[in-house]
C-alpha cells in the first residue's frame, strides 16, 4: 500500500466564479446609476477589492489540509481496484476543500476529484475505481488541494507531490479455466487421460492389477506369479523437470489480434503455462527477447513462480525490430543445461520463420524437446472464407488472405519437419492448448 502525508507548497489566492459575478453585477448596477460621479466606482472598486483581501485573509491555507492515499502495489490488468483518500482539516475554521488527484487516463478511474466541507478537526474519507487498460509501471505523485474562502470569493490552491505507485500486472483472462483443469481428480488429465499412468513416466508408482489396455512390458512378472493373477507396474509422471517459456518481444507480437497486441496473448500462455507446470511440480524459467534478452526468470516451482513470471513481464513493450532468435536461443540453452520442454511464444511469419526461427530452431531440438506456440488472427480467417464481393478490393482482400494462410501453413509443416510441435490456435485458446500439450508430453514421458 501507498500511505503518504505530504506539505503543501506557497498558495496563491485566485479570484473565484463567484466574485467575477459580483464585480459583473456591480458594473451593471454602475451602469444603470442615473448618477455621473466618478465617486462611485471609486467605492464599488475599493469594495470589492477589500472583499476580495478579507476573503483571501480568513481562508484556510492549503498547507493546513493533509492528504493521505491508500492503493493497492499492484493490479492484474483489467481488474478493478480501489484507490482511497483521506483529506483532514488542520486548521480552526471551516474549509470547503476540493482535492483533485493527477491520475493516468490509462487506469480508467471513476473519478479524480472529491469536494467537502470540513470544520475544524474535520476528516473526510472517500474512494475511487480504478481498471488499468496499459500494463506497466505507473507513479502517482501530484495532488491539487484548492481551498474556497468563507465569502467564496477567492480560493487558494496548490499542488503537492503524494509519491506513490501502482504496478499494472498483465492481464491473465484464462486463469480460471487453468484452475478448473488442474482440480480435475488424480490432479493432472488431459481429456480422460491421466498423467499417471501405466504407459507414461519414468517414476515407479505403485503395482496394480492388469487391465485390457496396459502394455504387456509393464506386467511384473515375480508379482503375477506370486498373486496369480496379472500384475503391471504403474509409473508417474516425473517431477522437478525444467519447462523453458521463450516469449517473442518482437516486431511480429506487435500486431493485434482480436483488439489485443499478439504479446498480451503471449503472456497469458506464459501465465498458464507457469500456473500448470507448478501445480505438478515442474520448475519453470521463462526468458523475453526481441534483438536482445529483455527479462529472465530463473527456474522455481512453487505457487511465488505465477507472482514473479507477471513481475517479470508487465514492463516488457514489443520492440519493432526483428527477434534474434539465434541469440537468445543459444543464451537459453547456455543458462539451463538440463533437458527441458523449451516453448516458444511467437507468429508463424513465413519470412521471419524461414529466414531466422528455423535456423536458430536446431539449437534446441538437437537436446531438447521444443513446442512453437502462435495465435491465429480470425479477421483474417474470416476473409479468406469469402462471400459476396460488392467490391473489387473485397476480392483482392479474401486473395491476400488465402494467401497469408497458406503462408502459415507451409510455416508450420517446415517447423513440424524440424522436430517442433506447432500449435496454432484461435484467441483465447492458446493458453489452454498449450497446457493441454505439456500435459500430453508429460503423460507421454517424452520429457
């Protein structure tokens, strides 16, 4: 949390709405005046000039009203949290006190500015919404406190420094549908499949008796004897292993799809994937790149891992340059020696995936077991599916889609030819899709 008391600066009086209302109806009162006296507006002039200076000397000085802000560290984007005010009246007379706070449009607040009138000792408490749009670091420091004098004449105002700041995590919209699947009984399954299985892992199990569709090398053979009756050892899935998260920060996640930067798609798969393989005990390490290595996260499990990949993201801005996809590969496979499942987070390019991904692409596979994960676009999808054409560019667009398609068909068939698996899956399925194939290599004991 944010908790800060701050001084103000020097406070200059302002004239207020109000007394440019009451010198206009003075001058009018002066100009309906049958009289021609100079002595008038003399009086009227010096009238609302002693006005003014009573008000300004009776008013409350901004310094003697304290602001104290209360805000969550951090918020996943998206969410909504409360930020909280506290104004307190230091002063011995009544302040009618309005405190405006210099909040970013990008946190989407109910509002920025509460009014109240305080006696003195008086406090007054109130809230505001906020729902981050932009991931990212965002300090919160000036606070305007304005004062109005008894009459309403004048107001004193001044601006403060209230140092804070709120870190806006990246959005995880299928955290929910992860939880769901990691509750499902004997913790792990893919579709009815468990990761605890005859056929799968390396770890002995337990024994248990023969069914239809066990493989007869698992039958142990001292156990049958001495049961009479069939007997097959169980293996599960071993723990502990290394699962590597590659995320593409490049010029090709910098491009929406459905709305959405392919980036942010990439970090709720990285968010999945982190969730997932924790919950089975895998250690998982994740590395951002684009022409440089921009954020490393090193290999832990524990359910601290989800906390520390989002920390470890939510500053990362896609870079418009081409992704060095040699370099961090070969980085990465220096950092974590051990075999792993390496997953890596881009867009299936045909230029960017022939001239640099399948390349660098051997580094990995030679050891390692690789998954490539890109999300489609369905605007792109849907134009290539044609209809009427009431247009001549109608035609040219559904052409040019077919043909980015079957670009990124022949993309994936050369990385598949390489020893990758491609996944290649619609907006707010690739999280899911993945996990689905890590659960799979698991139960596979591929890894």
């Amino acid at each position: 949390m944010n908790l800060h008391v701050t001084k103000s600066r020097v406070a200059y009086p302002v004239p207020t709405v109000w007394f440019a209302a009451l010198a206009a109806l003075s001058g009018l009162a002066l100009f309906a005046w049958p009289g021609r006296s100079w002595a008038a507006l003399v009086v009227v002039e010096i009238g609302l000039v002693c006005v003014l200076l009573i008000d300004t000397l009776v008013c409350v000085a901004p310094r003697r009203i304290d602001v104290l802000r209360t805000v969550a560290e951090t918020v996943t984007m998206g969410e909504q949290v409360a930020l909280h005010w506290q104004v307190d009246n230091r002063s011995r007379r009544l302040a009618r006190v309005t405190v405006t706070d210099a909040l970013w449009p990008s946190l989407q607040a109910d509002r920025r500015r509460v009014s109240a009138s305080l006696h003195s000792g008086g406090r007054l408490k109130a809230q505001t919404y906020l729902r981050p749009t932009r991931r990212g670091r965002f300090p919160l420091h000036d606070v305007t406190v304005r004062v109005e004098g008894p009459l309403r004449m004048v107001s004193r105002q001044a601006t403060r420094g209230v140092p804070g700041v709120l870190q806006v995590m990246p959005a995880y919209p299928s955290r929910e549908e992860v939880q769901r699947r990691m509750r499902v009984p004997r913790v792990l399954e893919v579709g009815l499949r468990s990761i605890r299985t005859s056929g799968g892992g390396k770890e002995f199990d337990q024994l248990r008796d023969f069914r239809p569709d066990d493989e007869f090398r698992r039958i142990d053979w001292a156990a049958t004897v001495r049961l009479q009756r069939p007997i097959v050892k169980q293996y599960r899935t071993e723990r502990n292993q290394n699962v590597v998260l590659l995320l593409d920060n490049g010029r090709v996640m910098a491009g929406t799809v459905g709305g959405v930067p392919r980036v942010e798609h990439g970090m709720d798969a990285v968010l999945a994937m982190v969730q997932a393989a924790t919950r089975v005990g895998d250690r998982v390490a994740m590395v951002a790149f684009d022409r440089q290595v921009r954020s490393i996260l090193v290999p832990a499990a524990g359910k601290g891992q989800l906390g520390r990949a989002a920390a470890a993201m939510f500053m990362l801005e896609p870079d418009y340059s081409e992704s060095a996809y040699h370099d961090a590969f070969n980085f990465a496979a220096a950092k974590f020696r051990r075999r792993s499942l390496y997953i890596v987070i881009t867009d299936l390019v045909e230029a960017a995936v022939e001239q640099a991904l399948l390349p660098a692409l051997a580094i990995l596979t030679r050891r390692h077991i690789v998954v490539i994960a890109a999300v489609q676009d369905p605007a792109v999808q849907a134009w290539a599916a044609g209809g009427t054409h009431e247009w001549a560019g109608d035609a040219f667009r559904e052409a040019a889609a077919v043909n980015h398609l079957h670009q990124r068909s022949r993309a994936v068939a050369r990385l598949r030819a390489a020893g990758a698996t491609v996944i290649d899956a619609a907006p707010g399925r690739l999280a899911m899709e993945l996990v689905d194939a890590y659960l799979e290599i698991k139960a596979s004991g591929r890894l």
